[in-house]
C-alpha cells in the first residue's frame, strides 16, 4: 500500500505524468520499449543487485562479469541487437552494474583506429568474449597530458616485431577498466620509435594472459590497483611491460603503418580522433550523469514528502518537510537543472548528428564547435549533476547517508565523471579558448558558428525589466545570461591582450587568465542551457498542461542560476540591485508553484523501484519499513562479532 | 628519499615552519607533549591502520573494539589521565577509528543528568567497560524535532517502574552509535506518561544486552543498521523495546523525579542543556571537520608540487601542477580556510570558557550568543569544509578517487558533520533567529552583546577602496563583511515586518524569510571569522616571518570570499564593478605569491604520514611508488577470482 502521504501528493497533478513521461522518451513508442527492456532485465534474477550495498569489491566484481556474460545470452534471447530500438535501454535496465565496457571501448578503438584486416581479425572473436579488451591509455604519471605518456615501443626490423617496455614506475599503465583482473588482451598506447627516431603516441594491441589458463604472459605484470570510492564492480588495473614483444600487424593501422622496411607511413586524418571523445562525452553525460541525477531527485523529493519533521503552525501535525522553504530551495532547483541538462543532451545529439552528417561529406568545419561545446557541457554538467546530488543526499539528513537510501552510491559515482573523460578544469579551458577565438574572428567581422555570434552582438547595457513578473519572460532572463556571458568572455580577452601588449609571454598571460577563463566557459554553457530550456518549452505549444509546468521548471531554472550567480550579472550594472530584489522574489515565489508537482515531476521519470535500489525512494513510500527491512539484511547482523569474545567478554561485569 | 621536487619546495620557506607549528598549538611545550602522544599510539601495532582501506565493515568494526579496548590500558601504561595534558592529543593520535565515543556520551549524560547517587552507581563501571553504554535519542522518524520522540515510559505506581516501548516503527531508536552490536546498556529517551499525563521526553537507563552472554535482553529488538558512506568501524544499530521494564532509579533525575506516589517534581534549569550541546559542537569542529581539513590540504598540495602533467611553457619541462592558476584556485582558498577555521575554534572556544565562568557564578546571560554562535560556525564551518576536502579529492585528479589517497574516506566522514549535531539549515534559522532578535533590539536601542552591535552601526554607503592595493588593507575588508552582513540581516528583517505587516501569520511569514535567514545566518559567521582571522593577525606582531604569511592568508580568505559571493557585495554598491575587478586583481595576485610558502603552511599542520594514510601525502612525496606498493596489498589481488572459472573460461577461445 502506498503511504498516504505520497499518495495525497499524486492526486492533485497539474499533468498528466503519462503524457509527460512518453514526451521525455521522444514517443509512447519508445516508453513501450523502454519498460519492456527493463521488464526483462529486471525479472531475470542474475541482474538483481538486492545485495549488492552489503557486497565486497570482490564479490561485486564477479556478480559484474556475471551479468556481462550473461547480458550477452540475454540479448540473444530477447533478439535484441546492437542496432535495435531495445540496445539504447539496456545499460539503464541494467543501471550500470556490469563488467567490461572497457572491453566494448577496446574493441571501438580496434574499429575506429584499425585497417580492415585488423578490424576482420579481432572484432568477431572480441564480440563473443573469445578475448576480453582493455583500453591501457592512462599512466600512473600521465592522464590528461596523452604526448607525456612514458611507455615506448620500438620497432624490431629484424624480427619485425614492436617490443613494448615500461621504462620507470610512472610509466605503469594505470586505472585501465577490465584490466586487474579480466583482461587478455588491451589496446597499449606508447611512444613509438623506428630507427631511433619517435614518432609520437600510437595504439598497439598486446596479449597480458593467457587464454589456456588466465595466468600473465611472459614479460608482464599487472593486477587490480585496489579500492576506490565507488566502481568496486570494475577491475581498474595496472600493467607493466617488460621487453613484451608483439608483431608489426599489431599496431593500430588506419591512419599510419610501420613498413617492413622501417619505413613510417601517414594518410588520413587524425582530426577524426576529437569525434570518438565527443561521442563518448555525450553518451556518458546521459548514462553517467543526468539519468542519476533524476533518481537522486526522485528518491530524495518522494522522501521529503514522507518525511514529517517539525511544525510549520503551532499545534498543527508535524509539517512534510517539502512544506519547507529552503527543503524546496534545496530541491527543486536540482529538479529544474535534471530537466534542463535532459533538454541539453537532446541539443547536444542533434549538434553531433549534423556533425556526423558534415563528416561523411568530408567537411570537418563543425568539428572545433562541436568539440568546445561537447567539452564544455561535460565539465558544467558533470559539476552541477555531482553538486546536485550530493545536496539530495543532505537533503535526506541521516537517512541519506546510509547506503541503503541509494543515495551515497550514486554521489560516490557521478563524482568520478568529473575526473574521467577529461579533468573538467582542462575541458572548460578548450571550451574558452574556442569562445576567445571566435570572439576575437567576430570583433574582426570574420564569420562564426551560429552558436556564438552573440559574442559580438551588441545589446542594451541595462535590463528592462521593471517587475518581479518580468522577470518570468524567457527573453529578459534569456538576454540577462546572454549579456553577462558575453561580457565575462570579452573581458577576458581584453586582459588577456592586456598582457600581452604589456610584454607578458603568451603562455605565462594565458595561464594568469586561466581562472576567469574557466568562468566564461561555463557562463557561456549556462547560457546555452537556459536558451535551451527555453526554446524546448516554446515548441511544446501543443501539449498545453505540459507547456505550462515545464515553464515553470524553466523559469526556476534560469532565476536560481541568477540568483547563486549574482555578482555576474549585478557587477557592470545590466542588473540593478533593485531587478535582483525581483529576481529573487520570483524565485523565491516559484518554489511552492512547483512543490504541488514535485512528485509527479519525478514519476515522470518512471525509475522503477529496483533501479532505484532506495529504501528511502520506492514508489510506495514505505520508507520506515524498507529501511527495517534491509537493515535486518545486513551482514553486521548475521553473527556476533568475533570482538565480543576477544575483547569485552573479559571485561563485561556479569555481576551487575 | 625526498622526491626531490617536493624538497625543493622546503628550502625556499619564508619563515620557520617548526616556529609555525609551535605557534598553532600554543606553545613549544604543546607540540611536544603532541609528538610524544602521537609516537607513543603510531608504535603500537594495535593502533595501525594501514588494512583500513582493504577492510569490510565487519572488520573495521573488531579493530574499533580492540583498539578500544587497548587504549583504556595504553593510557595506564603511559600514565595519561582524563585531566592531563596528553588527553587533548590522543583522538587525533589514534584518527578516529576506535569504537565507544557514544559509551562515553552514556558517561557524559549520566553525570550531567544524573543524581549523584546515579552517578556513583553507574560511572565506575562504565569508566572501566564493566558494562557498554550507548545513546538513543533519535528514532528512524525523527532526528532534529526531539518534542516529537514517539517512545513511551509509562509509570506502574504498582511496581514502581517505567515500562518503555516502541509504539511503532517509526518510534524505533535508529543512529545511536555503539548501540548496533557491543552496548549492554543504554540512555533511552522517552515521553513520561505518569497516571495518563504526558510529561514530555525524559531519560531512561535500560539495560540491553546480558552482560553474561550479551544476548538481547527480554523485549528487546536490537542490530546493526547497515552499511554507511563511512563510519564502518561504528555500529550504528537500532533498538525497538516491547514492554521493558526499569526501576523508577533508572530515570535520570539531576533535574526531575517521579516520587513513588507518581507526583513529577523538577528543579533546577533545563537552560544548561544548550551547554553540553555547545560544548560538543565546538569540540567537534577541531576533530571531526578542521583537522581533516588540514590533512586534506596536506595531500593536495604535497602532491600538487609532485605531479607534473603538460607544459607551462613550450619545450619546457612538465610543469608541477601547482604551478597552474586554476590549481592554485581550487587548493590556497581552502588552505587559507582551514586557517581561519583553525582560530575560529580559538574564538569560540574562548567565549565558551568566558560564559562557562559566567554561568558558575549562576550568570546565564551568555547562554543564547554561545548557542547562536556555536550553531551557524557549526554550519558554516562543517559545509565550507566538506566542500575544501571535496575540492582537495577533485584537485588530485584519479589518484584522488583510489581509496589509497586518504582522500575519500576523509570527504565521506567529514559530510556526515554537515548532517549530525544539528542538521545545518536547522543550526542556521536558529542563529539567524538570535541574530533578527538582537538587530531588532538594537535599533530600538536596547543593548545586545558586543559581538552583534554592529547590526545596528551606520557605515558608509561605499567602500573607499581606490585601487586593488586597498584590498589588502583588512580594515577595507573587514568592513566590507560587516556592511554586507549588517544589510542581509537587516533587509531579511524588513521583509519579515512587511510580511507581518501584510496580514501574513507569524509561522508563514517566517518560512517565507527562512533562505534568506539561512543567508543572514552565514554572512555573519564569514564577517567574524574575517575579522578574527584579521585580529589574529595583528597579534602576532613579535613573530614577523610568521605573520607576514598569515596575513596573505588572511587576505586571500577575505577575498576569495568576496569573489566567491560577489553578488552580495555588489548588491546595494558598497562594492562597485571597478572597485570588484581590483578585488579579483588582487585576490588573483595573492595566489602565486602564496603557492611559493605552500608545502611549508602544511608542513607546519605537523601530520605524521601515519595519521594521513595517503599515498599521495606523505612526506617524502613518493607518490608513485606507494600507490603501487599499496595496490599490490590489495585483497583482490591475493587470489584468481572465482569469476574466471565460472564465467570466462568457458568462453575464452584457447586456440587464438
């Protein structure tokens, strides 16, 4: 029976959760297949993860390479394929507790950066698990720096073999998934020299076990590289390599061989590289950042509303504690930025799709663009989604903090997303350097991308808003976001010329701009993001109950991002005081507008109650009992512990 | 060997880092009494944590016991007593993973609840483990609204005892530390029902566990609550009582007694209750929140000048990652904090002693401004912390998300500092509550402690700040706080009157105020430490290499401060555009010319590496060789995972 309390809450929507739920999908169609896939998945009970908060790493570990295996058996099964409707629902299906998807990124690299004889060799054998792939990258030493990367490889000629060598400690492969425990095989990236001579980094696919018996090859030592915050379910390992050799066919060779002859030969283009990133960037951001995200708000709102903590009116029942101003204040904006990030991801794919279209017509042009705003977007994103979360989590207060509410698993991964795929600091400095640039080709009249002629735009110097309800108008907060974005990157470069027309050395005045560069960036994204939001709200016309309360989300949005960030649109006077004073009222009067809906707004994300795996976030509410329930679980309860023998018994006055 | 890019860092020092270390604990003789304490724990195999992080809960939870256990005698052995100066030093000797801090909360309630006879009966044997105490206050439904306990103790005139229950599960005690697995007793806090009157919640001694077998008393339900973000070695359990019956003695009766006839007596003040609340909360902001501050800062930025990745300058050699802007800004910010955290709690711990001398002499008069105080720093300090140590975890990069850094588990315990001992938003409505008390008191002219006359103080409308040099002047800043705290609590307190004014109720008008409070609340506190940080300063005139870094750190809080939170500086113009670019001018300035002293300012925090448990933090910055040295103790590298057996081999392709 669901809680009375959060059944109140379902009964007054000002929408339609159905309808909202199959527009999120992009059609009914898809939530069919949606709920289908997680249907199958879910009732297959190699994919439960009941246990999986009382698990060690590795038991966590095996039941992950279990469910990959097995994932593959299912997928036949079920006739889904790789390129189904069913494939994109899976990993969520699965709410991301399997083994090798390092494995899946050696074999896109093979497919990407191998010649068709490579990709005829590796890939069938790769797509049956007949080898596990790992993708060693990463060095102790080096992560985001890849020309620092230390491991050589040189070419033999009389042998015609490349001999691989990890020439100090730092040059240990390092955090490559699928590695410490699974692996047999991975794509190695060294330094390659041919006749004494480097040239550069390049990708070579090496054996590191054996397929008879698991053990490691000759001339290689790797392993697991220990505990990590979360992840516990994948074997992040190290490799070092001693003297291994491996034949001139495998080094990667789309875009560059290593002839018999010693010879080096390059075609192609290496520009492609920045689209595998780009696409990975994209993906990631909906799997890994936003769709957590949206759990953390539905398992912490759907709490809020059980929760009755304290008194609003004297002698009144305790109040929900979502009747609270700053529990919605917490709340409700990481509802809006869920939405508003979900919006983006689709902006993001449709950038990447006409990118993708450009590219097979061999016209690479929106490749800077595409990348600066995949870059970007990843850092701002993964940054606000971790933030978010972590305010659910406090939101939550003690019951947050146990594991069991779900919440410190999804915290302990998103957090990770900031530091992988690229540090987030380093991508909104690519980010920047792409708005600088076409600020500066638009100051000269050159022509940009669409996406940034405002920069050179010329706008009025002072907001007109003259009420807190103008203030609800997507172009003035619009124009506000655009204005101050434009205003922190032409700043930025005005000093950056600054110090360079002062005899400043480029690198050195770069590096002192580095701070309010990474501020433009996301100032710019922000922008984008509300600009987004907006227009998505503006298309739904026909949909009007849904129009209505996504407008709402918009607006909160885009005030609580005025309203943290004020400084930046107060500091050359585009926003008075006094306009801030109404930036603040209207924010503060949208919190309970959307309170009524909080609920419904995140059932439209239609988690089902295992994926959530949340005794504080169940559909039902029944947030008391869920967590007795799982505590009783716990293997703290399964026996006395061996410390009462040892340690109190002897001390225990039994006389008492 | 030192790594010798971090020795380098030491030899350029701008003042004696031993001098620094005396100075920050209080004199020579205290750092000596601390490193003896620190040896004597460190050189005893009982107290090593060096499995910690290979550990399972189970695990964690016998080493807490035992060192427990151990150190009740340690402290014979070594001839250290509760009252003399080594006390201060072994908490942070032994880093926080030993188990009975709640049986000591049992012995803290017990003496200043208790009568004596009360005392005299259960202290003895609780100071020697002859029985384990616990805690239970909260209950699965309520943690911060105590009023709202739903446990019962009803009096039986007839037998002359209480009969404790828990009327439903939302009523079971859940949280109280040592209570999931090792407590025999417990003080049990209940609603008093005397002859069908409800006397509110009192406390009750209760026996748990048998102290022959430690099996569960008659009528008790009792475990472990499960796994949680940290804290692995506390069992946090539960405890439901079914008609439990204790003697009429066992209510804790200093204050309040129920007599044989059933006739309910009190005396004396419940007022002193806020006491032992502020007394826990600043001695727990020194353990629990700024000294893992400082030990973060320490890992970040011992490791910060030993990682080197990419080039400042072209054909230059990698550059230490220090080195960059953006790196400065995330750690010098919290490095400067965990400073002026450190003499906050020098602050508060002094206007503690004051009021406690006050109330000796039965003077209560400083009771709200300690509680006001020790409440929003208790916030303030906890939140701004557990983001420092989040900027630290994200600052290293991967290697900071491996458990092996020290870093997550320091990040996992810190946030649960935010949630326990008052949940911060709660901690500051009650401060911004004192605050919008004394503002109005002040302006109609009555006196309010000397801390808060400023609310009422007339400043000039406008810094006269006329070049970035000005913002070194603490004056300049330290009045920029206290305009900008003044007008936060001044203009919440006029919202609130034109709320009331408007017919709004009492209770509503408030909750529509609360996220400014909450804003007030903590403008203030940054104003005080500002100014403490500033006072601190000044005072070390006689110690002038000292004092010439502790003033840019002083500087660099203030304005990081005021370029974090621009907006409320700009708002009413005491700050104008101009005069907040001389703010960041200057704030940026400060941060190469603090990174040269950095290594020293946390070699002076006087960690050992056995304290810090870091691979990236010792001191000798052998970063890589430890993380692989660790990796390799690793459980999941002790044996072939049962994985490949069941899973793999079936699968791997042998004839490849």
């Amino acid at each position: 029976s669901v809680n009375p309390d959060l059944a109140s809450e379902r009964q007054t929507a000002s929408f339609s959760v159905e309808k909202l739920t199959a527009w999120l999908d992009g059609g009914v169609e898809n939530t069919r297949t949606r709920r289908a896939v997680v249907e199958a998945i879910e009732s297959d009970p190699v994919f439960s993860r009941e246990n999986q908060y009382f698990q060690s790493q590795n038991e966590r570990y095996e039941a992950a390479v279990r469910k990959a295996v097995h994932l593959q058996k299912k997928m036949h099964e079920m006739g889904w394929t790789e390129d189904g409707p069913e494939y994109n629902y899976i990993y969520r299906a699965v709410a991301g507790d399997v083994a090798f998807l390092l494995h899946r990124i050696f074999m896109r690299s093979i497919s990407m950066l191998g010649s068709d004889k490579q990709i005829a060799k590796w890939i069938p054998l790769a797509s049956q698990y007949q080898l596990i792939g790992s993708y060693a990258q990463t060095e102790l030493g080096h992560g985001t720096y890849l020309q620092g990367l230390e491991t050589t490889a040189v070419f033999d000629i009389t042998t015609q073999e490349f001999i691989l060598n990890t020439p100090k400690i730092s040059a240990m492969k390092w955090w490559p998934g699928d590695m410490g425990r699974s692996a047999t095989h991975t794509v190695a990236f060294a330094q390659l020299y041919v006749q004494g001579k480097c040239y550069g980094v390049h990708p070579f696919i090496v054996q590191i076990r054996s397929l008879q018996d698991h053990s490691l090859c000759p001339g290689i030592i790797a392993g697991d590289i220990g505990p990590k915050m979360n992840f516990e379910h994948v074997d992040n390992g190290f490799l070092m390599l001693q003297n291994v050799r491996v034949p001139r066919e495998n080094m990667l060779s789309k875009f560059c061989e290593v002839q018999p002859d010693g010879s080096y030969v390059r075609w192609g283009s290496q520009k492609i590289n920045y689209f595998t990133m780009t696409s990975v960037r994209i993906s990631l951001l909906a799997d890994e950042v936003i769709l957590p995200t949206m759990k953390a708000c539905t398992i912490a709102i759907r709490y809020s509303v059980v929760r009755r903590q304290s008194k609003l009116k004297p002698g009144a029942q305790e109040a929900k504690i979502l009747d609270y101003q700053t529990q919605q204040e917490k709340l409700l904006p990481q509802l809006a930025a869920a939405y508003a990030f979900y919006f983006v991801k689709d902006y993001l794919q449709e950038l990447f799709d006409n990118g993708y279209r450009e590219i097979q017509r061999k016209n690479f042009d929106m490749l800077p663009e595409l990348h600066a705003f995949s870059s970007g977007f990843k850092a701002v994103i993964t940054q606000y989604c971790t933030s978010a979360v972590e305010i659910c989590l406090r939101a939550c207060g003690g019951h947050g903090y146990s594991l069991l509410s779900g919440l410190p698993s999804l915290y302990t991964k998103i957090l990770a997303s900031c530091i992988y795929e690229g540090e987030n600091t380093i991508l909104l400095l690519q980010t920047a350097r792409f708005l600088i640039k076409c600020f500066m080709a638009a100051s000269a009249g050159q022509p940009v991308p669409p996406s940034v002629t405002y920069l050179a735009a010329v706008k009025p110097r002072k907001c007109p808003a003259k009420n807190k309800l103008d203030f609800l108008s997507p172009d003035i907060y619009t124009d506000a976001y655009q204005h101050m974005a434009a205003r922190l990157v032409s700043s930025t470069a005005a000093k950056l010329q600054d110090l360079l027309q002062s005899g400043v050395k480029k690198h050195d005045a770069w590096n002192q701009c580095t701070v309010q560069l990474a501020q433009a960036a996301k100032a710019h994204c922000h922008y984008i993001a509300v600009k987004n939001f907006a227009e998505t709200v503006e298309k739904l016309e026909t949909q009007a109950g849904i129009q209505k309360i996504m407008k709402h989300l918009c607006d909160l949005f885009a005030l609580h991002g005025i309203f943290s960030n004020s400084g930046v649109f107060l500091h050359d006077g585009y926003i008075s005081g006094a306009q801030m004073d109404m930036v603040t009222a209207s924010y503060l009067d949208l919190l309970p507008i959307i309170r009524k809906d909080a609920v419904p707004l995140v059932d439209a994300f239609d988690f089902t109650d295992k994926s959530l795996n949340s005794a504080l976030g169940s559909y039902d509410g029944q947030v008391y009992q869920r967590l007795y329930e799982w505590a009783q679980k716990s293997p703290t309860n399964k026996q006395m512990s061996p410390a009462y023998e040892k340690y109190l018994k002897p001390l225990l006055h039994s006389k008492l």
